[in-house]
C-alpha cells in the first residue's frame, strides 16, 4: 500500500531561529557560582533550577573554590532525577589555598576531607583558574599538579578522579588556525603538564571565548555567533581546533581530551558592549548546541561548559560581565537556551486616562466590511480557503505559498523516498479515503501553528 505525505519546506536558516526544539546534548555542562551575588541564592533554590525540564538531564556542573560549593552540589543531587550521573568539577577554596605559589598537600587534604562524601560524583579538580589571566607563576603549574595528583591518588575511592588547569590567554597566535602555537614564556611549562596529564589519564581544560573577539573584530559577528560557517563551522570551533594544533605542535601525537570549561554570551552590557543581547546570546547557544550535535562539526561531542548558570551583580570588569547567566540572579529563566522561556514582561501598571470618550458619532462603514466573511450569507463556500472549493487543482493552490511543496511517496516495504508526487499518487489518497482538502488544510494548520509554538 502505498502512503501520500505532503511536505512543506519553509525556507528557514535553523542558525538563525533563536529559539529550537533541540535536546541540549549529553556533553554540555554548566558553570555555577553565587559568590559575586549580593543576596546568592540557596542551595535548594539552585536545585529546583537544576532539576527542572530543561536542565535535569545535565550531568556536569563546575564549581569555583567557593565556600558554599559544597552545600550546592548536595542541593543538585538532592533535587536531581539521576544523582549518581552528576559529575561535579570542583575548586581549591582560594582560602585554603592562598594561591598557586602556597599550595601545599595540607590544603589538598581539607579539600579532600570537605567532599569526600560527594567523591563518586567528582570527575576533575581544577588546579588554580585561568593562569594567563591572573599571572600566576606558570613554572610551579606542573610541580602543584603533580603534587595533586600524587595525593588524590593515594585516597580510597578518589582514584578515579582528575586533575585539569582550566587555561585561558596563553596562545601566541591562533591563525591561521593550523600555524597555532603556545606563547613562548609558556611553552615549556605547558609542555610538561599535557605530559602529566598524558601519564595520569587526565584532560586538557581551556577558557574560549569568542564573545571578546567582537570588540575588536566586529564585521565577524555572524562568524562568531556560529550562524554563518567559514574555514570552521563557528569562531569557537577556531578557537578549539587553535588550542589542538597548538598542544600537538609542543607534543606531537599527544590524544587527550580537550574540554571547554567555560564559554558563554552576555545578555546585556554598556553602549560599549553593544553585541551583550539576549538574542545574540540565543543565537550563540542555538549554534554551539548544534554544533555539538552534529557528527561532521569539530565540537562533536566536546565536554562545553556554559559560564554560568545565574546572573552575578557584584562581578567586576564591565557591567557586561554580571549578565553571562543563563538564569537571572533570582532564578528565572532568561530564555538563553533552546526551550527555555523568557520572563514575560508585567503590563505596564499607569492607570488609562479619564478623559470622557468623545461623543462625535462614529463614521459610516464602507461596502468593504460587509464582505470578510469566509462564506456567503446563504452558506455557499466563496473558495478563500484552500480546501474550500472542490474542483480546487492542486497545482493553482501551491502557487499561493511562497514555500515550496512535495508528496513523498514511500512503501511499507521499501525505505526509498521518491521526491515528486504523481497524479496516480494522488488518486491513490484519494482511493484510500486521504482528500487533497484535508491534505492542505493541515499543511495550512502546519504554517500557521509553525509561528506559534517551538520549531523541532
């Protein structure tokens, strides 16, 4: 027996839609801090956020040494669906560790000791933050790793646990994307730690941003939101695949894992920041989700981290940089993500003026308003609608959409898809009860419902 489908492709750039019905994908994690919030949230209301629909299937949540990092994380397990899938990837407490230089193992083992009872659902400690960033001393970088992991190891149930550096600025140059290489200053010392990383299984961690790039190189937004493609798929994918090149050009043939422990957009910033909107933030996060997900892109299946899950008012640097959050300070959703939804906007509350309505009588009504109706007076079809008339041809009634239409025709027994419809197709629906009326009229439902409800 054969089937008639008709199919209406609407002419759609996806990368362009802010808002898709897209799965967020298995690799894709969070970044979450409250420490620069003037009232943070609690750890229960952080977990009613974690837990909702569209965020509780994720599984990795990074942490930035904060006090109250622990009591979040069990706020997320306590309100997860599947705690033991929730990997955390935690922080030295600056407290404790009073910089990279006064690192010692005493500091490791109340680190330790804070989350041992969380230790099955801790994949990566990072070891400082941003190190290019903050000029830290890059040669104690691979004697504090080693040391690290050197005590992590010899900890019942924490063996399986890594240790990872989450680099930012440290690239001398980064095109053309292949030629990337390592500043100078911090070659040799990044050299040693991918070599520890290679001897203990661990990941090559990395800050990219391509959001910064726009200030100075405006004319690649597009290029840099990821809804036009170039030598990459996206400016994040440069960025990626810059950071490979360079690891392979210090050791040759190295395999680790590169993860993307932050990336993000702001949703709101100064006249200088012109680009920190909400709809650009959309677009970037449709993009990478994407990108993600599709098996030819170079992110496939990359760990990416969203810096960050709440706003935060107190952050210094811009005002651009309090508003990288997916969510606002008080929990609601933003509508960043694909599915979220954005807080609707309250009416505005001005009170509608007392001036009486005038009493000019209102003007006579033209012949024109007698004639909307779909039908005559006496019920006869007047052949608006494009079901509405039965000798209505096919043909004359595509013509009306700009899109373009075609019935695919398959057999239960054969998974070929012919991509034009023949008249005998047609009769064929016909013969088993399918009317071309009722065939267009839900190809009309389809259009009108399409600019109402989220696109899949």
């Amino acid at each position: 027996m054969t089937r008639l489908f008709l199919v209406v492709t609407l002419g759609i750039c996806w990368d362009c839609w802010p808002i898709t019905c897209i799965a967020l994908p298995p690799e894709f994690g969070v970044d979450v801090s409250t420490g620069f919030q003037s009232t943070p949230l609690s750890p229960a209301s952080i977990g009613q956020v974690t837990s909702s629909s569209l965020l509780d299937g994720v599984k990795y949540y990074k942490f930035f040494g904060s006090q109250s990092d622990h009591d979040i994380a069990t706020g997320i397990l306590a309100a997860s669906s599947s705690p033991s899938n929730i990997r955390f990837y935690i922080g030295i407490p600056e407290s404790t560790g009073a910089g990279l230089d006064a690192l010692e193992v005493s500091n490791i083992a109340a680190l330790v000791a804070e989350w041992d009872d969380l230790k099955s659902n801790i994949n990566y400690i990072a070891l400082t933050n941003e190190p290019g960033n903050v000029n830290a001393n890059f040669s104690a970088l691979p004697i504090k790793l080693e040391m690290v992991y050197t005590y992590i190891r010899a900890q019942p149930g924490w063996e399986h646990v890594h240790v990872s550096i989450p680099f930012c600025c440290i690239l001398g140059a980064s095109w053309p994307v292949p030629q990337s290489y390592f500043k100078p200053e911090y070659a040799s010392d990044i050299t040693r730690v991918i070599e520890i990383y290679e001897e203990y299984g661990g990941v090559f961690s990395t800050n990219l941003y391509p959001y910064f790039v726009t200030e100075s190189e405006p004319q690649l937004l597009p290029y840099i939101l990821g809804t036009e493609t170039g030598e990459y798929t996206s400016m994040l994918a440069a960025q990626y695949m810059a950071t490979w090149y360079a690891m392979q050009a210090i050791v040759p043939s190295n395999t680790l894992e590169i993860v993307i422990a932050e990336t993000g957009w702001s949703t709101q910033g100064s006249s200088s920041s012109w680009w920190s909107t909400l709809e650009n933030a959309q677009l970037f996060w449709n993009s990478t989700l994407h990108q993600m997900s599709d098996a030819n892109a170079e992110l496939y299946g990359v760990k990416i981290y969203a810096f960050e899950l709440f706003d935060e008012n107190q952050k210094y640097g811009g005002d651009h940089e309090q508003h990288f959050g997916l969510y606002t300070m008080s929990g609601e959703s933003k509508g960043v993500l694909p599915g979220s939804v954005a807080p609707t906007t309250p009416a505005p509350t001005t009170p509608a003026p007392t001036t009486p309505a005038p009493t000019t009588p209102a003007p006579t009504t033209g012949d024109h308003e007698q004639h909307f109706g779909l039908y005559t007076m006496s019920g006869e079809s007047k052949g608006v609608l494009p079901a509405a008339a039965d000798d209505m041809e096919m043909e004359s009634t595509s013509t009306m959409y700009t899109t373009t239409e075609k019935a695919i025709a398959t057999s239960e027994d054969d998974d070929s898809v012919d991509s034009t419809a023949t008249t005998d197709d047609v009769d064929d629906a016909a013969d088993e009860g399918i009317s071309i009326q009722t065939l267009f009229s839900f190809c009309v439902a389809c259009i009108v419902c399409f600019h109402t409800v989220t696109v899949c």
